[in-house]
C-alpha cells in the first residue's frame, strides 16, 4: 500500500469552536492519509477529535467551527488535485454526494421521516447523475439490493418508521454509495445495532468496497470493528494523534498509554475480573497539569485485577442458596398488527411468549437476543409499565401483574430502570438537582428540601461526580456524565431491584468501562439486584451471574453466564456468539 496513492490527504488540519469569549481546538495539527481500496479505522473517545476531522472534509463543521490552519486534498481518478478546504458551499456541493460521501451513526435521524425511503436515495441520483424519476427508481431498487435488502421494491415505497434499524442503515449505505463515490466516510455506522446486523453490515462495506474500489474511512470507539475491518487505523486522543499504523501493529503491540487502555477498557472474554482497566490505569495528570503515562503492559493490569474462578463459584453458590427476590411465570405480552374495519384484532405479534425464570438478590442476570426478541418488551412488563396478557411477577408475596395503579405505586421505588438513552431521559429544562431530586419528592423520601438536596448532592459523589453539577443543565454534559446522573436518579428512592435496559450500548468503551465498574461497585456496596439487557454479549458476560437468551419473545437458553457463553447447547446462541467481532489481530 503506497501512501503517495492517497485519494485524500489531511496536512496540519486545525480546527478550533467559539463558545462564547472562549476558543476551543477540537483538532490539532491532525496529519493523515486515505488510499484508494483501503479501509481506514479511525479511534478515540467522545470528544477526541474523530467525527469532527472527517466531517470537515465534508464540509460540514457545526456552527461556531472554524479551519485554523491546514488543507484537505481530494486527488481524483485522473491525477488532479483539488483542495476541500478552499472551495465555497456551491462548489463543495458538487462533490458531496457524489465523490465523497457519509454514513451518518444514526439512520433514524438521518432518514426524513416524511419521505419514503426509495424517494430520499432516488434524490441524489436526479441531482448529481441527472436521472429522470423512472431511471433513478430503476437504480435505487438495483441499489437496494446490492445493499441485500430484503423486498427491494416494497422497501422502496415504505417510511423509515416502517423497516428496522439494520434495514435503516443499509438504506443510508445505498444512499451513500449511487452516485459511485470514490470516498466513503461511515461515522459509527454499527454502533446501536445487535451482534448479528452489525456482523452483515460490516460485510456488506467490505465487500461494497472490493467490488467498486472505493476508500472507506470508519470512525468507531469499538476496538473488536476495527480489528475486523480495518487495513489501518489511526488513534486520536483530545484532538490529536497518537498512534497509527496497521491494525495488527497498533492492535498487538500498541505504543501509547491510551491506546493500551482503549484496548483494555474492552471486556475480555476469557479472563476472570473484579474489575475493569480504564484508561486511567494506563495515563494521569501529573502536578503540572501535563499527560504522562504509567508504565504497564495490559496483561500486568489485567493480572493485578483478576479474581479466581473459584472465588466467583462460592459467590455464585452463596447467590443461589437464597430464596428469589421475583419470580416470573408464563408472562405473555402480545401486539396487534392488523384489525378488521370494525376494531377486532385479526391478527397479533408475540412480543414475549410464555416466559418463566426466578431472580435472587445480588444477581446480575444478563438478558441478550437480537432487536425485535422481546428482551426489553419482557424489562418493562416485569415492571408493569407494559400489561402483559397473561401471566404472573411475583415480588414480595405480592402478584404485581395484579396491582392496580395506586398499588403498583408503593412499589415503584423499589423497582427502578435506568433507560438506553441519557440524552432523552433527562429533561432539559430541568437541572441535575430538580431531576434527581423530583422522585424523592414524588414517594415522600427526607424530611425536606434541604433534606433532599443533601441526599442528592450525596449521591452525585457516588456515582463519580461532584455536588457542584447540581445546579446546572443536561446538556452541559457528556453522554457518559449523563449516565451517571440517570444512574444517581435511579438510586436517590432507595431501590432494591434494577433493569439496566442497554444502559451502555452508546458508550465509548472507556466510559463504558467506567459505568459498569460503578454498577458493580452499588451492587456490591447496597446488594442492588440487576437484569442487564443489552445486545452486547462481552458485556453481558462481563457482567452477569446467570444469562438468558431470547428469541422471537421465548427463552432459548438459560444458565450461568460462563457456560452460556464457552458451551452454548442452542443454534441460535451458537450464532450470536459467533458474530461478536473477533479480528485475528485483536484476538490472535
């Protein structure tokens, strides 16, 4: 691979954003090549610097972002070079979309929900390739089923509401691709989807990019992606770089701090811990403010973590010796999908069917299948925010199944959920205070406000952050910062029992690693009892005592969470196991 071939190259970018009377640089001296047919991996956190970079060769940079400094060079299929960075809005137009085009991470988001899903790829074929409506639709179904989308003519005319989320995001990749790109920038294109679409939609841009030949940049946080897609990639830390190479150099031998704690951040499949590596075990803020890093290899970090697999067995025999705290029988929830003209149900969908499994305090049990399997339909009916059809949840001798509304109530603090989004499950016109504090208000928890705030304030040192937040808004967070404050909301009415419902699937692994230590760290400090749902199955064995399977609303297999996961006894686990990233550079 000749880097003199390059199809864009980023010389000294700087990239800086005005808040106010203050000037932030988001990307410093950023120096980069793409070539053509190659994929390149981009990595960092939240906030390092890696959709900004590759937004701003699509001309693309918020409001408030500025170039400081640098050019982006675009050299086409004849040799001529032309430079992004000094071309006006009308000139770069002609090249979006149609030399150089974007994944956005979120499909739903970035479909028009007005239009139908054929019409908004049909669009850019008329205006870049100057198609008329009869031709563009003739393509856009070809498109479609390249993109291995099933009915192509029928998913032409549908919404983005009506198809599922891997359907949504091939339909972005047909978008990006009919105009023949030789460019294809994919920001965090797999981050929300379950194990197995991930695995066909990472195919399917492999295999997109061996038969048109293009050059893919990926942006991820994902560590396991990479090292299953990627030629090369580049580790970006607060707007800098600070490791590049082939995967299976950075990957195996990686040389800087941060990219050793990216690596070790992820959890590992074959080893025992108390504990996840953060990217705080690896660097630090020395005395004068500056970055240094400790001098340890993962392996020696890991060791100084783990715990034996006996200790965690007389855990677990202790854990099941105890009666549970719910049981659950035969609990059915099912939809409608079609009725006749005059309202009767004619046909309905079994989100969750005839499911029965015991919970004991201080378990973590892990709730894993595919979207669409009815794993947090099932979360919100043991709760009783969806009525299942039938069935039984009994906690504390009391059917809750049965409970009417203001019963239901006096049971409401101790069985909380922390929800998969923290951006909306906050209200922006409230402060962290006001909405941490407003549950103690609701169920008649301290004495007074004064009462209450000190409990609040109380609680945001125990989640990792600091009282002083109390007065200020969502959005002045982080995602992972969030989180914490929907996991601090959740604590402040004294709960016994909590679903975690895919709590950590939008999380850099480094935050990720963080927000799980802290679930453990409550659980193990006030005997929380959890049922983890999440697509992710390394996190959930991670974090899991026990672990069921779901599929199509029934269970496919139970068990502890070591053996679900090394001897799966089911085809349909035995599958979801085998489409977790497993890059031979990343996993030998």
């Amino acid at each position: 691979m000749h880097l003199n071939n390059s199809l864009l190259k980023f010389k000294n970018l700087t990239i800086s954003f005005q808040n106010g009377d203050q000037e932030n640089t988001a990307v410093s001296n950023v120096s980069f090549s793409l070539i053509k047919g190659e994929i390149l991996a981009i990595v960092g956190e939240s906030g390092s610097g890696k959709s900004v970079t590759s937004l701003s060769a699509m001309g693309l940079l918020r409001k408030g972002g500025s170039y400081k400094s640098g050019e982006i060079i675009y050299t086409d299929r004849k040799g001529s070079s032309t430079d992004f960075l000094r071309l006006s809005d009308e000139e770069m137009r002609k090249y979006r979309g149609n030399k150089i085009a974007m994944i956005f991470q979120e499909p739903m988001t970035s479909l028009n929900p007005v239009f139908k899903c054929g019409e908004q790829v049909a669009e850019s074929l008329i205006l870049h390739l100057r198609l008329n409506k009869k031709e563009a639709k003739a393509r856009v179904i070809e498109l479609f089923k390249e993109v291995l989308l099933p009915r192509p003519e029928v998913i032409y005319d549908a919404y983005p509401h009506q198809i599922s989320g891997g359907q949504k995001q091939r339909v972005m990749i047909a978008m990006a691709i009919a105009c023949n790109p030789e460019i294809l920038i994919a920001d965090e294109p797999t981050t929300a989807l379950d194990v197995t679409v991930q695995k066909s939609i990472l195919q399917l841009l492999k295999n997109i990019q061996n038969k048109h030949g293009i050059g893919i940049v990926f942006i991820t946080h994902d560590l396991g992606v990479v090292a299953e897609i990627a030629d090369r990639v580049i580790v970006m830390y607060k707007g800098n770089i600070v490791e590049q190479g082939s995967v299976k150099e950075v990957l195996m031998t990686p040389k800087h701090a941060y990219t050793k704690g990216l690596l070790a951040c992820r959890p590992p499949v074959d080893k025992v811990l108390k504990s996840l590596p953060t990217v705080n075990d690896f660097m630090f803020i020395d005395k004068q403010g500056k970055l240094s890093s400790r001098e340890q290899s993962v392996d020696k970090v890991f060791e100084s973590l783990s715990i034996s697999q006996t200790t965690k067995n007389k855990e677990r025999q202790i854990l099941y010796e105890q009666d549970p705290i719910l049981r659950l029988r035969n609990i059915k929830v099912e939809y409608p999908i079609s009725k006749t003209i005059f309202g009767k149900v004619k046909e309905v969908v079994k989100a969750v069917d005839e499911v029965s499994f015991d919970i004991y305090p201080g378990e973590t049990l892990g709730l894993v299948g595919e979207s669409g399997c009815g794993k947090t339909t099932l979360g919100r009916a043991i709760l009783q925010l969806i009525k299942p059809k039938s069935g039984e949840v009994w906690y504390q001798g009391v059917d809750l199944v049965k409970c009417d509304v203001s019963k239901m109530r006096l049971f409401r603090k101790e069985l909380q959920i922390i929800f998969q989004d923290p951006y909306s499950s906050l209200n922006p016109r409230m402060t962290i205070g006001e909405a941490i504090k407003e549950p103690m208000e609701v169920h008649g928890i301290g004495l007074n406000s004064k009462d209450r705030k000190v409990k609040v304030q109380e609680l945001l040192e125990k989640v990792g952050l600091t009282s002083e937040i109390y007065d200020r808004y969502p959005h002045e967070f982080s995602g992972g910062q969030r989180q914490r404050i929907c996991i601090a909301r959740a604590l402040a009415v004294n709960p016994r029992f909590i679903i975690c419902d895919e709590s950590v699937s939008a999380l850099d692994v480094s935050v990720q690693a963080q927000v799980l230590n802290l679930l453990n760290d409550l659980k193990r400090d006030l005997g929380f009892t959890y049922i983890f749902i999440s697509h992710d199955l390394s996190v959930v064995k991670y974090m899991s005592d026990r672990i069921v399977v779901m599929n199509q609303g029934r269970i496919e297999e139970i068990g502890l969470s070591d053996e679900v996961y090394n001897s799966p006894q089911q085809e349909y686990t035995k599958k979801l196991i085998a489409a977790i990233p497993k890059g031979e550079a990343l996993y030998g």
